[in-house]
C-alpha cells in the first residue's frame, strides 16, 4: 500500500507539501499540486483518514437527520448537502427520523456517537431535552431546515411556505374555483399549519373563508390523495379543483380521477406542492409550487461548514421563496359564471 512517502517522493515533493494537498489547508502552487495528484492517481494513494481525524480532533463527516431518506423529496434535500461539503474534503452519514421524537432522538444520538463535526437536521417533533442536553455536551453546531425543533441550533434554513400556498391558491380561484377541495399534511405537521395559513389570505383577498372550501387531513404520500378523491367522488360532493398538500399527493389524485373516468383538468384541476422531479411528467403535466429542495440542503450545509470555521458565528438564517409552476392541470371550470 502507497504511504505518503511513496506520493512525495515520486512529485518531488517534501511530505507535508503532501500533506496540505490532503487535507486542503495551506498554499500549494498550482505545478506542484499538480505533481502530486498525479503521483496519488498513479500510485492509488489513500489517506489515512482516521490519523487525520485524531490530529485535528475532526471526523471529517458531517451528519443529516431527515424525515424519511427514502423519498424522492428528503433524497434531493440530501444531495444538497452533499454537494456542499464534498468540496470541503467532508464526508456524510444519514438518518431517518420518520416524524417520530423517539426515532429523531435515537438518529441524533447515533451521530453525535459517531463524531460527527456537525449535523443538518430537518425535524418534525420538538428534540427531546436529554437529547439537548446530550448535543450542548458534545459541543457540535447544529443547522435546522424548515421549523427549529432544536433550542442549540446556531443556523436555521427556511422555505417560504405561506406564501408558496397563497400563490396556488390565489391562482385557483383567479382561474374562477370555488368548489375547492384541499388535501392537507397532517395538522401536527408545521409546513402544514404554515400552508393552511396561506391559503387562508388568498381566501380572504376574496372575500372567503376555509370553511368555503372542504379540507381534508392525511398523511403526505399517494395513497392519501388517492383514497381521498374516490371518497369525495362516492360521498357525492361537488368540487372543481383539486388543491394536493404535496406532489405525492396529487399523483394519488391522479390515479384516482382517472380510476373513475374524471378528466384533468376538464372536469376536475389538480394543483401541487413542491414540484417533484416527475410533476412535469404526469399527463398532463402538473401546475404545482416550485421549491429548490436541493438548494434548502446546500445552503444548511454550507452554513454548517461556516459554524466549522468559526464557532461563534450565528445565529445564521436563509430563507428561500417558491414560485409557481404553472402547466396544464388547471383550467377554469366549465360553468365560471356559476362558481364566480
């Protein structure tokens, strides 16, 4: 195995010249750097990252909680935070918390055990005090995307929703809606609650309520919006449009809709949330709220590596604004004179 001898010798380096390549940190002109990547690509060199680790008392890996990794949604969040600290020289490890302050508290504690420098966290139940208690003792700085959920966190990342939802909205019912269905997130949930309350100014701009339209609770995944729709449709109510808390959502009403012969957008408009790789892909392609998910990731990750290098920066805050994505999944109700 190459050692970082072999790597200096064949660059006609000296060893910590190598060194400050490794590990990123100092001046190194750009002929000898040169040099040495080529002596590390040639010889298969590989630091050892645990030595590292021990002299600069850093793992060198940065942590993420998120609520279920295994969605298209939270995987994009992830890649955002990826895509900022590799350039670092940082690595990562992820976890699921599930929307459960048991399982949130066992993935933090299993970062923090692992040494993790600092951890992104996207959580959707209060951290729980002896898991605070655990995080202050080990001193790691903490990022927060969308609701602070933990006291210790030095950063906070934040996405519009209020005004995403007021767009959707306000749009439907400038499209002349007012048979209006809308299929929320859980009310535990604080991207729910922050929606319903755009939703409820767009109605008020016209002179509406939310109890002018009919809402529905679930849970953020297809086969809400699936079940739902067949539900209304069976009980018999009257609607136009469709507003989905979410994209998954929505493909569910999408099934479902055309499951019962109901034609998008002619007899019923769809709106989405979020606007998910495969929104623009559904037939017809979905009008949805944008948000660059990946970009929530980067800029907590970005944050973090700033909270690295200087401890007592913060607190920091971004917040980041969605826009609407407006395709073919809504049109104005057949009969406009009669809902307007």
């Amino acid at each position: 195995m190459a050692t970082i001898t072999d790597v200096a010798q064949l660059a006609g380096v000296s060893r910590s010249t190598v060194s400050r390549v490794v590990a990123r940190n100092g001046y190194v002109s750009d002929a000898k750097r040169k040099a040495i990547e080529q002596a590390i690509a040639e010889l298969g060199y590989r630091p050892n990252t645990l030595a590292q680790a021990l002299r600069s008392n850093r793992s060198n890996v940065i942590g993420a909680v998120v609520v279920d990794i295994g969605t298209p949604y939270f995987a994009s969040m992830v890649f955002g935070v990826q895509r900022a600290i590799r350039p670092a020289g940082k690595s990562l490890m992820v976890s699921s918390g599930y929307a459960d302050q048991d399982q949130e508290a066992r993935a933090i504690m299993e970062l923090v055990d692992r040494s993790c420098d600092g951890i992104v966290l996207y959580l959707e139940r209060p951290m729980r005090p002896d898991v605070v208690d655990i995080v202050q003792a080990a001193q790691i700085p903490i990022v927060s995307i969308g609701h602070d959920h933990c006291p210790v966190s030095r950063g906070r990342v934040v996405l519009n929703n209020y005004e995403g939802a007021r767009q959707a909205m306000r749009y439907l019912l400038e499209q002349g809606h007012r048979q209006i269905v809308y299929l929320s997130g859980q009310l535990t949930i604080g991207d729910t609650l922050d929606r319903m309350q755009g939703i409820a100014a767009a109605l008020e701009e016209f002179g509406l309520e939310l109890d002018d339209i009919h809402i529905v609770n679930g849970a953020f995944h297809e086969s809400f919006g699936y079940r739902a729709s067949k539900e209304l449709v069976q009980q018999g109510r009257q609607f136009t449009a469709i507003f989905a808390g979410d994209d998954d959502i929505a493909a569910g009403v999408y099934q479902a809709l055309r499951e019962l012969g109901l034609s998008i957008p002619g007899d019923v408009s769809v709106m989405g949330f979020d606007d998910a790789f495969y929104a623009k892909h559904l037939t017809p392609p979905l009008t949805t709220v944008r948000q660059e998910v990946d970009a929530l990731g980067q800029s907590a990750a970005q944050m973090l590596l700033r909270l690295l290098e200087d401890p007592l920066a913060g607190p920091l805050h971004s917040g980041h604004e969605t826009s609407l994505a407006v395709r073919a999944s809504v049109a104005q109700p057949h009969s406009i004179e009669e809902v307007a």
